[in-house]
C-alpha cells in the first residue's frame, strides 16, 4: 500500500483517461482527484496540496505547458508526469525543458504511470528531506534568542515565498506582543499587544488554530483591527507551541506579491512552525539557563560575602573560647567560684548545641541540591547560631572574670540609682515606667559592685522582657533586720510554678534569644557576695525579685 498522505491531480479533458487514471491510481492507495482543464487545475492547486501533477498536454483553453509553467511558478516542488500522443513528441520535450519530471505516451496503464510516480515521489521526498534539513540546519544554527528571532523572519519569508513576517510571544502579563516583525512600523511594534481572542492573532492563540487569509483583509472579519497592514493580500498565521500550549504565533504577509497563499503554504508553514517553536523553545531555555547561572553567581558572591561574616563570628568564637579556656584555668586555681566550674562544664554542653547546628547545616549546604534561597537560609542559621553561642560564652565571661577580690564598702543606694540612670529613658521609650524608692539612710554593703552592678541590670532586663506593651517596674530599698533588701517589681507575665522551679538551673530560658544564664550566674554571684535572691510571682500580674545582703554598720 502507498502512503496516501501524497496526492496526485489528474488534468486531461477526456473523461476516459481521466476515470481510468482517477480510479486506478486510487485502488493503488494514492489520493486521486481530477479536474479537465488548465485553469481549474491552477485554482485547484493553489488552494490544495498537492505532490504530483498528472498534464495532458492537449487541453482546451491553455495547453499543458502553459499550465505546467504557472504550477511551477506557484509550486516548484510539485512533480509534473505529461500526458503526450505519438504526435507530441516534440511537446514533451518543451515540457522537459520546463522542468517537467517525465512523460508518458498514449495509450497509459495503470502500471507504467505508477512507475513513473513512485520515482517522481522519491525525488520529491528527497527535495523535501533536503529543503527540510536546510532549513533545520540553518534554525538550530543558533542558540542565542534575538539572533534566532531575525533567522526565523528571513527563513520564514523564503520558505513560503512573502514579503512580511513577524513572531508574537506572550508576555508575563499573558499578553502577546511582536518579537520581531519584518516591516511593521517599529512604533506600532512596541505599542502592539494582545490578549487571548483579541485579533486574528489572539483568535489563533485561543484556538490553537492556523488561519488563511485570501484576497485581502476585507474578506476575513477576523483580520480587522490590523493597524498599519492595511494592504495586505493573502497571510498565514500558524500557532507556535509547546506540549500542545500555544506560546507564540508565526504571522506570515503577502503584501506586494499577487498570488494568494494555499493549503500547501499552510501546510508547510505548520511543519515549518514546528520546527521554529523546537528552536525558540531551545533558545529560551538557554537564555532561562543563563539567567539562572548570572543570577547563580550574583548570589555565590553574596555567599562568599555571607561567609566572611560566618568565619569572622568563627575566628572570635575560637579566641572566646581560647580566653574562656585561660580565666577557668585562673578561676579553677584561685578555688574561688566553685559553683561555675560546675557552670563551665554546663556551658561546654550548652554551646555545643549551637556548633551542632551549626555543622549540621554547613554540611547540608554542601549538597548539591539545594536552591540559592535554602544556601542563604542555611547561612542565616549559621551566622544566627554563631552569634547565639558567642553570646553564651560572652554572658558567662562577664560573670566569671576573676574578681580580684575587689569587695569594697558601697551605698547600694548608689550602685541601684547609677545602673537605674542607664537603662530608665530607655525603657520608657517603649512604654516602662520605672519607678525608684530609696532608704533614707546610706545603706553600705561589703561587695564586688562590679558584679551587682551586673546582676541588677540583669533582673532589670528581665522584668522588661516579662512586659509587653506598657507597664511598670519599681525599684525599692530597704532595711530589714540586718540585712539590706532589694526589691524589683514588675507589672509584666509573671511566672507559673513551673518556671519558677527552673528559673536557677543553667541555660533554661523561655525567650526566642535568651541563654538561660542570667538568674543562674546572678545566683552563684548573690552567694559570692553572703547574700540571697528569692522571687515572688503571680502568673498574669507580675513578679518580683528580691535581693538580700548584709548590712554594714557604719564604723563609728
Ligand atoms: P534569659 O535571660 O535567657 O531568659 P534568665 O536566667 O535571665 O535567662 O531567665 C530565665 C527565665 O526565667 C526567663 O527566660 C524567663 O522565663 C524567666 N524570668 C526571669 N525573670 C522573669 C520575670 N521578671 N518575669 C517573668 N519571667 C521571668
């Protein structure tokens, strides 16, 4: 069986040889039709596909040789078998010279024309395969988008015989606007863009759909609203697409050359658009590629800049540690502070949680896999987590620097007022009031002022942090027995039972950010200084801490 894709016009004013033609070669598998004269054979050609030509050369109204030169001049590519008597010999030649494939004399079977069809059929597939292959080669001889573009409107203007063409892609807006035209008015260019079912070219996106247009634009209501194409004859305008979505049209004009274009064109415009939506689709995607790859290295430059910032936490991570590990040694000997050793040994513990973190996530960004947002992301953790064990360490330094013994006789009186001066304003900015009642008398105690200085602007910070909103904290002073009390109150969240029993054990923390490290070393800093640090709290009105220490009588 023929691959009945090939259809063969049969052109003879004799009905005989016409039905004899006609119906044999239909029985042999081709698509067959016929017509009697010269003139109905070019009409029908231009509005048909068709591979092969079968001419008498005698026919009424213009002969066969005028008619094969208008089928050449319309369509080069179709083969043409002419159909001479004993006594055209010399006919046949003229047609040869006019590029007719061959001829056959009269009487014709069925088997000697196909012979002569199957050859002619061969050629044709050739010069379809090579014409193809030309202009595949010269598609996909570029990668680069633009220059791709200007290929594809010169090809298209070649391949199917115009004088315009022009590619339309959509937009981010699902809008299409022309990527490139041939002859349209660059102002009209820029300011064209569509949306689907808007003009021939958005009916054609919407329906998926190639379009003919024939004898001008008048004769098409679909074709109106074209602006500065008035004059245009005949067009084609064929979907681009992807996996069956449309992303662009392929508008081909003829303007200044007469004939219409016919199913043939349309037919190979659709393979043509075919392989032009496999090019663009390549070019894009490279272009896609390159963006991505620019924007990669943008963001490993930005990474190389993140990791500066995680091995600088790091460097003074090492040197904290490195200073951690020399004050232990001196605190260790002095066999002052016993409680911290226990402290320290916590600490290594505790700061180990966040170099885990840390590690885990610099291993996982060396996955390969990962996107540049989650490399940043993971970076963020590990710059946030650095800070967060650098703060352990910091916090415990400041409490656990050697005191060298510097106990001296203060008012607390005056320590309280100096710390309370520094941090007052700014908590009333966010809407803490702090209020202050001193003893009338000095009230000197033996301390490392140093330290509670420390400890008091620690349970200051925390009675801020309990507040949210606006509230009050009041400081007071006083005596009781012996011992000199300091009491902090505050307006804020208060504490359930259950906080309240954790609030001294090391690195236990309710906060986003805290270390858990301020109540536990004020603790060990109240005993170093023969005092004590109780609190009192109710869950939704406040809390209070209370500081006691002895009192030191003024010597007489
Ligand atoms: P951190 O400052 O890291 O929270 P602290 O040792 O200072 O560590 O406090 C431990 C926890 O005790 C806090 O996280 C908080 O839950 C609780 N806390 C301390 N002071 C108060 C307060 N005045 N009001 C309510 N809760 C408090």
């Amino acid at each position: 069986m023929v691959d009945s894709k090939f259809a063969i016009l049969i052109v003879d004013d004799e009905q005989d040889t016409r039905e004899m033609l006609t119906s044999g070669l239909r029985r042999k598998g081709y698509m067959a039709s016929s017509v009697v004269s010269g003139e109905e054979a070019i009409e029908e050609i231009k509005k048909n596909k068709y591979e092969i030509v079968i001419l008498d050369i005698k026919l009424p109204g213009i002969d066969g040789i005028q008619a094969l030169e208008e089928i050449k001049k319309l369509k080069p590519e179709i083969e043409a078998i002419m159909i001479t008597g004993y006594s055209s010999i010399e006919a046949a030649i003229v047609s040869m010279k006019k590029n007719a494939y061959d001829y056959v004399e009269k009487p014709i079977s069925i088997d000697k024309i196909v012979l002569i069809i199957e050859k002619a059929l061969e050629k044709h597939r050739l010069m379809e395969t090579v014409a193809l292959y030309e202009i595949s080669k010269a598609i996909f001889s570029t990668i680069e988008f633009d220059e791709l573009l200007q290929i594809i409107v010169d090809l298209t203007m070649k391949v199917l015989r115009s004088d315009d063409a022009a590619v339309m892609l959509f937009n981010e807006e699902k809008k299409l606007y022309i990527a490139i035209s041939y002859a349209l008015d660059e102002q009209i260019a820029k300011e064209t863009k569509l949306a689907v079912g808007e003009r021939i070219a958005g009916w054609v996106a919407e329906r998926c759909q190639p379009v003919i247009l024939i004898n001008g634009l008048k004769n098409d209501i679909r074709f109106q609203g074209i602006q500065g194409r008035e004059n245009i004859k005949s067009a084609l305008v064929v979907p681009l697409t992807k996996n069956n979505q449309v992303f662009g049209i392929l508008t081909v004009n003829r303007i200044s050359i007469v004939d219409n274009f016919n199913n043939g064109d349309l037919y190979k415009a659709n393979i043509f658009a075919s392989l032009v939506s496999l090019a663009l689709d390549n070019a894009n995607l490279y272009k896609e590629l390159q963006k991505a790859k620019n924007q990669f290295i943008r963001s490993s430059e930005e990474l190389k800049n993140n990791d500066a910032v995680v091995m600088s936490t790091f460097v003074e991570l090492k040197k904290t540690n490195e200073e951690l590990q020399f004050s232990q040694k001196q605190l260790m000997q002095s066999g002052k502070l016993a409680a911290l050793g226990r402290l320290v040994s916590d600490m290594a513990h505790e700061v180990n949680n966040p170099l885990m973190v840390i590690s885990g996530t610099a291993q996982l960004s060396l996955m390969e896999s990962l996107t540049v947002k989650e490399i940043r992301d993971n970076f963020q953790t590990i710059v946030s987590e650095c800070v967060r064990a650098k703060e352990i360490i910091d916090r415990l330094l400041r409490f656990s620097l050697p005191s060298k013994g510097e106990f001296k006789e203060v008012d607390i009186n005056n320590v309280i007022k100096s710390i309370v001066s520094l941090v007052k304003h700014q908590f009333e900015l966010t809407g803490v009031v702090v209020g202050e009642r001193y003893a009338d008398n000095p009230l000197l105690v033996l301390v490392d002022e140093k330290q509670i200085q420390e400890m008091i602007l620690n349970l200051l910070n925390n009675a801020k942090d309990a507040i949210s909103g606006k509230g009050t904290i009041s400081i007071a002073t006083y005596v009781k027995e012996n011992l000199v009390r300091i009491s902090i109150e505050d307006s804020g969240s208060g504490m359930s039972d259950e906080v309240l029993n954790k609030l001294f054990n090391p690195f236990f923390t309710t906060k986003d950010k805290g270390t858990g490290l301020g109540l536990s070393i004020s603790q060990s800093i109240i005993k170093n200084n023969s005092g004590q640090l109780h609190f009192q709290s109710v869950p939704g009105v406040g809390t209070t801490a209370i500081i006691s220490l002895p009192l030191r009588k003024r010597q007489a």
